[in-house]
C-alpha cells in the first residue's frame, strides 16, 4: 500500500529541483515541464531592471530545509517498499490451511474470537465459519423505519424504481439514478423510466414544430431554421445563382428572384399571373407563371347519371339532357328501352321509365303470357299463381277442398270430398287433407320445393304442415364471386366487382379507377396498374373517367373514333376516314382489281367474283344468258368470268328445214301459226312470250295464233322509301317526300332542320348534323354548326374585327377576333388637372370637378384640408385642388406666443426673458418696486403700495422699496409692520 511520501515524493523532488537550479545548480531534463519553467525564467524581460543575482539571493536560504526534507521523504520510500512487501505475502499465504480460521472477514480471525466489521455488527469465528449479528446494545444498530417501512442495518431498499436506499447505523441512505446532461430547454420524464429526455418538438415564433423540422423564420426569411432536441438552429439561407440578369428582391423573399415576366404561346403573349383556356380542348387550364405555363386539367363533377355531352367550347357535361346508347337525347324525349313493357324518357340527365297502360281486360282473373305486357284473359291469375286457360287445379280454404278450372280468365271452383288416406282431423273438427297450403298454394305430403321468389329457401311438407329452411351455401374458392339470377349461392363462374358482373376471362378497366386494368378469372378479380402509352400527337387529353393522357377522338356521325384509327365512313362505306387530331378526314376508298374478269359491283367496288356483270346486265354464278347482241351464241357466268359459245341447234325432223330472220337455228317449215303484234312487222311464233309494245308491265304468250296477256307481278320492296320504277317500285334510289335521290347521296332534311339524310338502296334515314368541336370559347352558329368566322358573346352575335361594348362593364371595349372575344378598358386621354373625377355612368376622369384623398368636391368649391383641415382650406379650379394655410388674425398683443396653426395668440406673457401663463402674477424688473400681472398677452405692472408709517424718522433701505422707522421695535409693535420695515442689521 502506498503511503502519504508516496504522494508527496515527486512534489518535493520537483522543488528540490527549482531550488538547486535556482542557486546555480543543473536541472536533469528528466523534468521537461520544470526546465520550461526554468527557461522562462532565465529569460530577462526587455522592460526589466532587476539583477538575475537577486533571484539566486531570494531561493538559497532554503537550500539547506529542502535537503533535511529530501532525507525525510527517502526514509518513507524505504518504509512504503517494506509494507508492500507484506501485503503480497499476507495475501499469497492460505489463511485457513493451519488452524480453523475465519476468513470471510476483512482478516483472518482465530477459533473463539470476536471481531467487527462494522460499528454495528458482531462476529464470532466458530468452526471455521463467521457467525454475524447487529449488536442490540446499541440503539442506532437496531435498524432503519423509512416510509413506515422498517429495514435492519445493512439493508438495502428501493422505495420507488429510480431510487436505490441503503440502512445503515439506523440512518436511510438514499441516492437517486445518474443521468447523464442533457442540453435542452425542455425536459420531460417518460412513463416507466428514470431520467428526462429532451421534450421532442420546438417552440420558436409563436409555432410548435416537430423534431428534426427544417422550416424558415417567420420574421427573417432568410434563416433557415431546424428543430434538434428541443433546440432551435437557424443558418442564413444560401441564395443560388439567379439565371436572369436582373433578379429583384420582393417583400418577404430571402433570395431574389426573376421578374414576373410573361409568357409567349404561338402568337399569343400572356401577362404574369394570367390564366387561359386552351384553344380547342376547353378542358385545360393554363397559367402564366414567371415565365413558365402551367397546365392542369379542369375537373368535373358528375350531377347525373346520364349527362349529355359538353356544350361546344367547354368542358364539363350538362345535365339539360342525355347521352345514351351512343346518341344524345334532349330532356323529354323517348329513349329506349330493355324492357318492352316499359316506356322511357330522358329527364335532366336520367331516365325516368314507366311501365305501359294495359286496357281493362273483359274476365274477372286475366292472367300474364310471356311475350306479352298486359294481362289477358288467354289465362287466370288466381291468389298469386298463373294458370293456362283449361287447367284444373286444387285448392284448399278455410278447411274445404276445392277443384278449380281455369277458363278464358274466369276461374270456378267446385267443393269436393276429401280423400280418405291419411287425412288429420284438427282441433276444430273438420277433416283436413293430408297437404300443405303456403301462400295459397298446395303441395302433396312429403314434397320439397322452392317458393317462389325466394331461391335462398327450401319448403317441404311434412304431416300436413309446411316447414322451410334457409339454404346453407358451402364456402367458394374465389374472392369475387356472382350469384346468378334466381340462384341462391353464388358461384365463380364470373366475377362481381363493384357492382358490376364480368365473365371468366374478360378483361376489363376498373370503374372507380381508370388506371387499374383487371381480369376475372374462376371468380377472382386481379387488376394491375396500367402503363401508359406514348402519344403521337401535339396536345393530349386527359378525360373524365381516363386514366392516361391520349390524343382526341373524332365524333362522326354520332360515333367516336380514336385517334389514328382507321375506318369506313358510318353512312358511306366507299369513303375510308382517318381520325388526327381530334379532325376527321375522309376520302374515296381505293379499289383493288377483281380476280375475275366481270366482276359484280359490291358496295363500293367491282370486286364480288359470287356472279356475272355482263353487256349491263347481272347474272348469278353459274347462269346461262343470250349474248347481248350475238342472239346465236349461249354465255355461261362462272366465278365472275363469262364463257360465250355458239348456240347449238337440236336436230331437225323435217328434210328441209328453214332458217327464219333474225334466228340462229333451221326450222321446219309446218310449224303452228304464230301470232301478230300490233304495230310490228315481225310476228310472234308459238309459244313465244313477248313484251307488248308500249307496255313494259305485261308479258303475253302466242299460243297457235293466240295470244293471251297478264300483267307481271310487283314483289314487295325491301326498302322504305323506293323510287318509282319502270313497272314497279324499286330499291336503286328513294323517293322522300317528293323528290327522288340516288343511293349514296346525301341532302338536307326537308323537314327537319340541322338533320342530314341518306339514300342507300331505297332507304332514307336522317340524323343531325355532325359538328366538329369549336377550337375557340364563343363561336357562333351558322348552317346549324358552331363556326369560328364569328363570335357569339352573352347572346348576342358579332363579326370577327367587330369592336363593341361590353354589355356587363359599360366602360370595357370587347373585340371579337376568330371565335375570341378580348375585353379591354377603354382607353382614356390623359386628363389636363391633377386631382379629376369619375362621374357616374362615365368611363373616363373628367376635370369639371375634383377627387381629393376621397373627397368630391365641385368646381369652385373651398373645403377643409382632409391632411390638416384645421390650418389648410383647399379649393376646387378645374379639376385641381390648389391648398393654402388658413390666414391668422391679428394678435393684440405686445407679446404674442405661437398657437395653433403657429399662429400668433394672446394666452401668455414674455417678460424679462421668462413666459407667465394668462393670469399669472409676477415681480417686476429687478429695483422697480413693482408687482406685475400676464392679461390676454399684456404685461400690467403696479408699484407695491406701502403703508403708512406712524413715525416722522423713516429710513429707506437698500435693496427695500417701502421706508421703514428707526427704532423698530418701539415704533412699530405690529407683525404688518415689522414685515414691510425690517429691521436693519444690527437694530436688533
């Protein structure tokens, strides 16, 4: 164990050390710290003037204790080795090996013997092993009471869990957790521990910010501030390099920005700020942004269900009428409908459906027959059943059975015996049949089945009474299943999602998000986030309901078509359409050569190879035709190609035949008579049908010599509106209303204006015209059609260049230029005075009267300064108001001071370089002898008035303005007196 020399030895042997290098001697550089200090002292400071041989004289008289000290300390090293030594021989021998012992003291005690570790405890060593108890004797050894709790000595406690207590010589001990430092102005300990934490968050401003916020000062926008601990740090904001080259610095920005400049779109400039409607897709809306446009699509609210499209030139559907089933309906009219019993209507945006009046049928129980809406009397519909006219049905009520029929929608029942098997007889009496009756219908005994309406539900009856019971479906291995209709479980053969019902397989796009594209499949719907193609146009759109941006549709003939898509045009399948831009663009489609030589003509080409066009007739596949012009040959029609033979004659039984005029094959000669036409030379010949001529509707038969005629039959023409024809009507063009038209051509509607109709193959059918979308806000209508050329502004039409009004701002001048209409206040010339007025009803200042800090004024008219209305007066000259100080009145007095208006008042005095108030009292100059008085800014002075004195001696002091007596105090006895004749020095 180391001593107190141990501590003390290096202190000593260091100022040893100082001595000796003091006195001349020689410092080991084992010390460096001491040879520094050494070397600074050694050092002569410049300013110094002392000796370096007084420093030598002050330190040697130590010299010798030092030494006396140093031989001491060498004596107490010499111990200190000797005490460690036998401390590590104490501790390497085995204290218990010899005798018994007791080694589990602080040392080892002998057999028998007492020992204290403490002043409160006492062991005796028996056998080796210490035996320990507080000693009673002493009342502070007995134990500790904390809390009401008592602990014995020794005993260590926790009152609460941050607090650890020790008893000890019947004195509590108690110390708390060590919790490190925090640095925080807020501190707080949570539940379950021992030590505070920072409070999480920081107050700074009058805010509460979150822990590890970053956030900008309130008041210095350019501190950029953090919350850490519960400690606010703020850094001044490092600015970026500006990339304008004048940046300016607004009000409450740290780092300055570039001016708001406009925006430049084609050939249209934008202010600052400026929000527009892009031309042609009404719903984006642009904004000019420090130079940069910012666009976003508009959104719009679905009202109804069924709204009709937007009006032309914007974006959001109205509900004043319906879009259904690919055609637009006005409010009240008809629009179809899935069921045929059913009449609907479009109603602002919806379809109002009701079912159709049925006539009172003449029976008493008219029943239902599908395929019909009314109830006819063909059948019954008794206590909620449908029966056939002629069936026999039984019924039971109240206790009777009854056989009942059926007969044309009248029904009559006859009461008949019940049957004798096994019939239950009730508590009333009556026999009953063994059936069940439920909803007024009757089942055997033991039947199952399913009431109607209710497919979730099994009946059966049992003993007379009916007993139903829910269905109970097994669970399904799909996530979306489709109960069908009439069914009770549902099932996986397709999907339900939303609402909606889609089959096995199907793919298709989630209704309440367009970017989810799904697939049903056993039931089980999975949908995937749609990547989005990229756009080949200019200007995509985003649409109500669509999840990707694409190029705009093309609307023709009141059916859409998407962009770059191809297709034959609605009412004309020989024009072939391109959809770009939103801009339909047709042209004649290109035919391509037939593979066959006489091709039939097909909707718009010669291209159907499935017959013949031959000479201007047509001719199916495989027929056999005269030649037009050659009556001596036979033409065949195969695959569109024509084969012309030469006609082959039968053979003749007569030697000499004869070949008639204007014939191909001989003929004999006895041949029956033929017979004559009216008007031509050339006779028909037996069994010769002919046309008469002039009468193309007939065909006539000669017969030897006869001829008999009938006019050909009309078939029924498979068009609406056929033309006339030679004989009967026909389907190669229409007839409307007057007028005939040839198949593909298109005209106005006589009738109906805005329409456009179609002849194809004796039918006319009508539409509205198809208008392509305004591309500007306010077109107006010409030939049915939203137009550009001009503008319709707030009802009322103008010319594109016109100038007018704007009928909601008297004071704005609109333009109207292709469709857009530009409102601008107009412009005024600068007025000639400098405070104008706006007259009512006008648009420009005027000079004929004055505005002033808000105040009107007429011309010539004086009124008070509204900026000092109680020292200015200001008037009104033609439109400018010229301000000057009201004039002061004059001040009657000697000794005016400034009052308002620093204008000269009498309401204080000026005397002897001192200002008295109105009213106030005063001596007079120094020596006057008199009392002086401030009036309405006059100086009133008076001689003091001195008494009279009662002696004929009076003196007259220095420095007194009234005489006194000589011989005070006998001439004058009274206080008055003695106060206006003092004495004089040494009278008393």
């Amino acid at each position: 164990m180391a001593g107190p020399g141990a501590v003390l030895l290096p202190l000593l042997l260091q100022l040893g050390s100082l001595v000796l290098a003091a006195c001349g001697g020689e410092v080991s550089r084992e010390h460096p710290r001491l040879a520094d200090i050494l070397d600074y002292q050694h050092q002569t400071p410049s300013g110094s003037s002392v000796p370096a041989g007084a420093h030598k004289r002050q330190w040697c008289p130590l010299e010798e204790r030092l030494e006396r000290l140093e031989a001491e300390v060498t004596d107490l090293r010499k111990q200190n080795r000797d005490l460690q030594a036998r401390v590590l021989q104490l501790e390497s021998r085995d204290c218990c090996s010899a005798a018994p012992q007791c080694c589990g003291l602080q040392h080892a005690c002998p057999e028998g013997a007492r020992c204290q570790p403490d002043a409160c405890t006492t062991c005796v060593c028996r056998d080796g092993t210490a035996h320990c108890g507080p000693q009673p004797s002493l009342p502070h050894c007995r134990g500790c009471s904390h809390n009401g709790q008592s602990y014995g000595h020794g005993e260590t406690f926790s009152p609460d869990a941050c607090t650890t207590c020790h008893c000890l010589e019947g004195a509590v001990q108690c110390q708390g957790p060590s919790c490190s430092e925090l640095n925080c102005l807020e501190t707080l300990t949570p539940p379950g521990e021992c030590c505070p934490v920072c409070r999480p968050g920081c107050e700074y401003e009058g805010q509460l910010h979150e822990e590890g916020a970053s956030f900008l000062s309130s008041s210095n926008p350019c501190l950029q501030c953090s919350c850490l601990r519960s400690l606010v740090r703020c850094v001044p904001v490092k600015c970026l390099p500006s990339p304008c080259p004048e940046p300016v610095l607004r009000p409450g920005h740290c780092c300055p920005v570039c001016q708001a400049l406009g925006c430049t779109e084609g050939n249209s400039h934008r202010d600052h700020g400026q929000e527009w409607t892009t031309p042609g897709d009404p719903c984006r809306i642009c904004q000019c942004l420090e130079g940069q446009i910012h666009c976003r699509q508009r959104e719009c609210a679905s009202l109804c269900p069924y709204p009709a499209r937007p009006l032309p030139g914007t974006c959001c559907p109205v509900c004043d009428g319906c879009f259904l089933n690919g055609r637009e309906h006005s409010s009240g009219e008809p629009v179809g409908s899935q069921d045929p019993c059913s009449s609907c209507r479009c109603a602002n945006g919806s379809v109002q459906c009701e079912p159709l009046p049925c006539p009172p049928a003449p029976c008493r129980y008219p029943g239902r027959i599908r395929g019909q809406c009314c109830p006819v009397c063909e059948g019954c519909q008794y206590q909620g059943h449908d029966y056939q006219s002629q069936d026999t049905f039984t019924l039971q009520e109240n206790g009777r059975c009854l056989q009942c029929s059926c007969l044309a929608g009248d029904v009559s029942c006859e009461e008949q015996d019940c049957p004798v098997a096994p019939c239950t007889r009730s508590a009333s009496g009556p026999q009953l049949c063994s059936a069940c009756v439920l909803n007024g219908e009757e089942f055997a005994e033991g039947i199952q089945w399913e009431p109607d309406g209710q497919p979730c539900t099994t009946c059966s009856c049992q003993d007379g009474v009916p007993v139903c019971r829910a269905v109970l479906c097994s669970p399904i291995p799909c996530q979306h299943p489709t109960r069908p209709p009439g069914a009770c479980c549902p099932s996986c053969e397709s999907c339900t999602y939303h609402g909606l019902v889609y089959a096995n397989g199907q793919n298709f796009t989630d209704v309440d998000n367009p970017c989810h594209a799904c697939h049903c499949e056993d039931g089980t719907v999975r949908c995937s986030l749609v990547n989005c193609p990229s756009t080949t146009c200019a200007k995509p759109q985003n649409g109500p309901g669509q999840c990707c941006p694409k190029c705009p549709d093309c609307v023709l003939e009141t059916q859409v078509f998407v962009d770059g898509e191809s297709f034959p045009h609605p009412r004309d399948p020989c024009q072939e359409c391109l959809c770009q831009e939103g801009q339909a663009r047709c042209q004649p489609r290109a035919c391509p050569s037939a593979p066959c030589g006489h091709p039939l003509p097909s909707t718009c080409c010669r291209t159907d190879c499935e017959g013949c066009a031959f000479g201007g007739k047509e001719y199916p596949n495989g027929a056999d035709f005269p030649h037009p012009t050659d009556p001596c040959r036979l033409c065949h029609c195969l695959s569109g190609n024509v084969q012309c033979l030469a006609r082959r004659c039968p053979p003749l039984s007569c030697p000499e035949p004869v070949l008639p005029p204007g014939e191909c094959c001989p003929q004999c000669r006895d041949v029956p008579a033929g017979c004559s036409r009216s008007g031509d030379a050339v006779p028909a010949r037996h069994q010769e049908h002919f046309f008469p001529p002039g009468d193309p509707c007939s065909r006539c038969l000669c017969l030897d010599g006869s001829v008999s005629c009938q006019r050909l039959p009309c078939p029924p023409a498979p068009c609406t509106h056929p033309r006339r024809g030679p004989c009967c009507p026909s389907c190669d063009g229409c007839l409307y209303q007057g007028k005939e038209f040839a198949t593909g051509e298109r005209f106005p509607s006589p009738s109906i204006a805005c329409h456009v109709c179609l002849c194809w193959e004796g039918s006319v059918n009508c539409e509205p015209r198809a208008c392509a979308p305004a591309q500007c806000p306010f077109p107006a209508r010409e030939d049915c059609c939203p137009t550009c050329d001009s503008c319709e502004y707030l009802g009322v039409s103008y010319l594109s260049s016109q100038e007018f009004p704007d009928p909601r701002e008297p004071c704005n001048l609109c333009t109207c230029l292709g469709g857009f209409v530009t409102c601008t206040r107009q412009p005024c010339e600068p007025p000639a005075c400098s405070h104008p007025l706006i007259v009512p009803e006008h648009c420009c200042p005027t000079c004929q009267g004055c505005l002033y800090h808000g105040i009107t004024a007429a011309l010539g008219e004086t009124l008070p300064d509204p900026l000092d209305p109680t020292c200015s007066l200001c008037t009104c000259q033609e439109g400018s108001m010229h301000c000057q100080k009201k004039p002061c009145p004059p001040a009657h007095c000697t000794q005016p001071s400034p009052g308002p208006c620093f204008c000269p008042v009498c309401h204080s005095c000026r005397s002897q370089g001192r200002e008295y108030q109105d009213g106030e009292e005063f001596e007079g100059p120094e020596g006057s002898c008199e009392r002086c008085r401030c009036w309405a800014g006059q100086v009133s002075c008076m001689r003091l008035w001195c008494p009279p004195l009662p002696c004929l001696l009076q003196v007259t002091e220095p420095g007194s303005c009234c005489p006194q007596c000589a011989g005070r105090r006998h001439l004058c006895p009274s206080p008055v007196c003695q106060r206006l004749h003092p004495a004089p020095a040494g009278a008393r």
